[in-house]
C-alpha cells in the first residue's frame, strides 16, 4: 500500500537516518511530502531541492570563461566550476551545453566539476530536481526506453536540466513532462513506453531500427 | 477595535450572527499547487477570507550580508490587497500592522522548518490577503503551511492558526469581522498539532485563566480539523496527477 505522508507524520517508531526525515525523542518523522510504501519502508520524497553529491552528473550552460576556470550555470542549483589541470585542453565557450560530474562541493551554492564533456545542438528543458531519479530510472532503464524509441540521445543531470537532441524530440518532451507530473506512480516506464509507441513519427521508428541493426552488425564476438 | 457605546448585538437567540456555535468553524477549503513560477503555493478560502500563499526558495540570500553561514534566512510578507476589505485599505505595500503580522509569522515558521538543512540559503514566503473577513493572520499561516510543505521545504510539522474570541461570558472560534471588531477580546493562535507546541499567542482584551484553557480546549479540537484540510489539499494535488495518468 503507497500512502502520502505530509511533514509531522510518524515513519516509524525507532529512529532511522533516511532523506526527507527527522528524529525526535527516539522516533522518526517525515519533513517533506513522502510517498510511503507500507510494504517494503522505501521512502519517496516528492518534492525538494537537490543536495549534490559526488559523481552526479548535471548539465548546464557555461556562462563564464575566465583562464583555466569555467563557471557553468546549474539552473536550479547555483553554479558549478570547470577548473582546467595541468595538462588538459578544454575549449569550451560562453553558451556551450556541457554535462559533467561532480567532483567536490564548495559551498551551498557552488560544485566543482570534472570530465566536461561538450553537447553539441539539441534543446534543453527543466524539470523539478525530486523527479530527476525517476527520469533515470533504476538502472537507467527509463531514459534507455525514451532514447531507445525516439531516437534521441538525452543527458540527465541531477540539477534538474536535461538535454534533448535528435529523434523525436518532441514525443521526448512529452515523454519527461508524463514522467515529472507522475513520479510517485508504479508502473511508470511500462506506461511511457506504450505512450511513446502510439506518438512517436514513424520515420523516427524507421531510423532506430536501423540503428539498431548497425549495432547488431557492428557487435564482436568475445561481447 | 469598534468603541464600545455603539457596540451591536453579537448574540441572536443564544447563537452567533452568522448563525454558527460557539465551537463550529466557517467552512474551509485549500487549494495546493495553483501558481506554477512559485516552488510551493496554496489558495485558502476560509468564510468570506481569501488568501493566496507563495514559497520561493532555498535560494541564495540577498543582500550577502543577511546570509547566515549556519542556517537558513526567512522572509515572510503578510499583505492585503486595496480592495481585500469592506473599509479602504488605502495604498498597497506593507503598514505598521502589516509588518508586525509578517513577523510573528516568520517567528512561528522558524520554528518548524528544520533551518539547519539550508545553511547560506533564504526562504521566501508570502501570503496575500485577496479578501479579509476577520482572522486573516490566522488563515494566512494556515495556507503558507501548505505552500511550504508543496515546496518541499523540510518541516517538523505542518503548523496551523485559527482565532478565538470571548462574546460576553462565552468562548467564541473562529472568529469573523464583526466579531473580531466588537468582541471583549480575541485571540490568536498557531499550533504545531505533532506535539501540540504552541508558536504564536497574541491576545487583545482580556480573558480569566479559566476562560482561556476553555479556549485552548476548544483551538485543540478545532485544529484536527484545520489540519484533516491541510492533509487533503496536499492529498488531493498528488492524486489529481495520478487521474490524469489513468485517463492516458
């Protein structure tokens, strides 16, 4: 049974460290609107801001090159720093897509990245950063089913931004907006993928097939 | 406050003017949801009051100076709308009563919201008055819970306020304009309901000791009700999502 919990309901008697909780006097209780599985315990906060942590991937747009650092623009978030090594060569530019992963947290506002890596055309769209894992995911599973059908190639980033480019990219869109209004259902990926079935344009469905063979062609042996 | 010479009657055959009892509250419903720029909001009409709240933030503190290293900043702004009231409200932006509303609503969510998660960061909330019918501070909190709550910000409770007034010897909840104008005294109230802490207690009139633990008992119990509203409105704006998802 999945039940919403508002902030100040009972989660369980003993206390337990779990994100979108708190303890007191030796119970715990929720601190944002949860999704509670009375089964299994799992926890699903619904909404909230996104704390990094190391090697989440984000995606943003660079919106400062001084030498050797680039300041890139996390929308939700804050800010994250590309800083140049030694023996690196980026040529990144004011306006250049880039995702990249976290290697270290400043300070509330600001992380620091590493393995920039450039995005090239595309569209960029903004979704709620509680909803970001259920766009992923378990296993990559969801995004694998949007690219896999339409044709397009996505990047996820944990701050909330992911970027769009090739295929169907608008079945892609309304793939994610499906999925951001309905995070906290069961059976979602199934349910986006016979959605994106019915809406995707068939010359997309062409392209992909063919890809696919290409794939197929191009697997080796000891794989 | 009215004067008291021309004080109008306020009991009409043992009931309230608006035909209530002594313990029964207008009717109530909140909205959560309904503005899509801000992170959290709620629509609150409670009687004839109408009350939109909005949350924006964790953000980064502005100016610089204001950001506390260890915990988050909160703003709350408590306004009325010029055309919110049956007299002239004049012009819009913030009076002395406004401000000092705004703060002891800041006071009482600083108590629930668990500031330390959002160290360097500020919260905005607001909570405008579209139409005011006697308590607004009241239904003001109440609807900034819920918005805070859509908002996700974290919270040890989802808090709720409701006024009481004393009409002669008797305890009167939720109290309306005329009420609130010509009562010997009216109260003030927010409640944490988890553990029943108390995080605003304002009182003008006077009342005996008796008098207010009969109203304490009285908010208690109207309370469960304030909060079964607040749970549903947050209820319903994660279901509705779901409807949509069976139609397709």
């Amino acid at each position: 049974m999945k039940k919403i919990a508002i902030p100040g309901d009972e989660i369980s008697s003993i206390p337990k460290r779990v994100n979108g909780t708190y303890i007191d006097k030796g119970k715990t209780y929720a601190s944002t609107i949860t999704m509670v599985d009375s089964d299994t315990g799992h926890l699903l906060p619904l909404e909230g801001a996104w704390s990094p942590r190391l090697n989440d991937t984000v995606v943003g747009v660079v919106t400062m090159v001084k030498n050797h650092v680039y300041e890139v623009d996390l929308s939700h978030f804050g800010r994250g720093l590309i800083i140049e090594g030694k023996f690196d060569k980026l040529s990144l530019s004011v306006g250049d897509i880039v995702d990249a992963r976290v290697r270290d947290i400043e300070d509330r506002k600001t992380v620091i990245l590493e393995n920039p890596r450039k995005l090239y055309g595309g569209i960029l769209v903004s979704i709620k950063p509680a909803k970001v894992p259920r766009v992923i995911g378990k296993e990559n599973t969801m995004v694998k089913t949007i690219s896999s059908i339409t044709g397009s190639r996505l990047a996820v980033g944990y701050n909330g931004t992911i970027w769009i480019s090739g295929g169907d990219q608008s079945a892609a869109l309304i793939a994610i907006e499906v999925i951001e209004n309905e995070a906290h259902t069961s059976g979602l990926t199934e349910r986006v993928r016979i959605m994106l079935e019915k809406i995707v344009k068939p010359e997309f469905k062409e392209l992909q097939k063919q890809r696919e063979k290409n794939e197929r062609d191009n697997k080796t042996d000891w794989e | 406050m009215g004067s008291s010479s021309n004080k109008p009657e306020l009991l009409k055959n043992g009931k309230r003017l608006d035909g209530r009892d002594f313990n029964e509250l207008r009717e109530l419903k909140i909205e959560a949801g309904i503005l899509k720029n801000a992170d959290g909001s709620a629509y609150l009409e409670w009687g004839n009051n109408k009350v939109l709240a909005a949350v924006y933030g964790p953000k980064e503190a502005v100016p610089k100076h204001f950001a506390d290293p260890t915990k988050a900043v909160i703003k709350c702004r408590y306004a009325m709308a010029p055309f919110s009231s049956l007299e002239d409200h004049g012009r819009t932006g913030p009076n002395r009563r406004a401000i000092e509303i705004s703060k002891v609503a800041k006071e009482a969510f600083e108590n629930v919201i668990i500031l330390n998660d959002y160290p360097g960061a500020q919260i905005d909330i607001f909570m405008e008055i579209l139409q005011s019918d006697g308590g607004t501070r009241a239904a003001g909190i109440t609807a900034a819970a819920v918005a805070l709550a859509n908002a996700g910000i974290h919270m040890r409770d989802l808090i709720y306020s409701v006024s009481v007034g004393r009409i002669g010897e008797h305890m009167a909840i939720d109290v309306n304009k005329i009420e609130d104008n010509y009562s010997d005294a009216d109260m003030p109230v927010a409640i944490s309901p988890r553990n029943n802490e108390l995080l605003l207690l304002q009182m003008d009139g006077g009342l005996t000791k008796k008098q207010y633990e009969e109203s304490m008992v009285m908010i208690l119990e109207a309370g469960k009700k304030i909060h079964e509203v607040q749970r549903k409105a947050l209820e319903d704006y994660y279901s509705i999502n779901k409807k949509n998802t069976e139609q397709e």
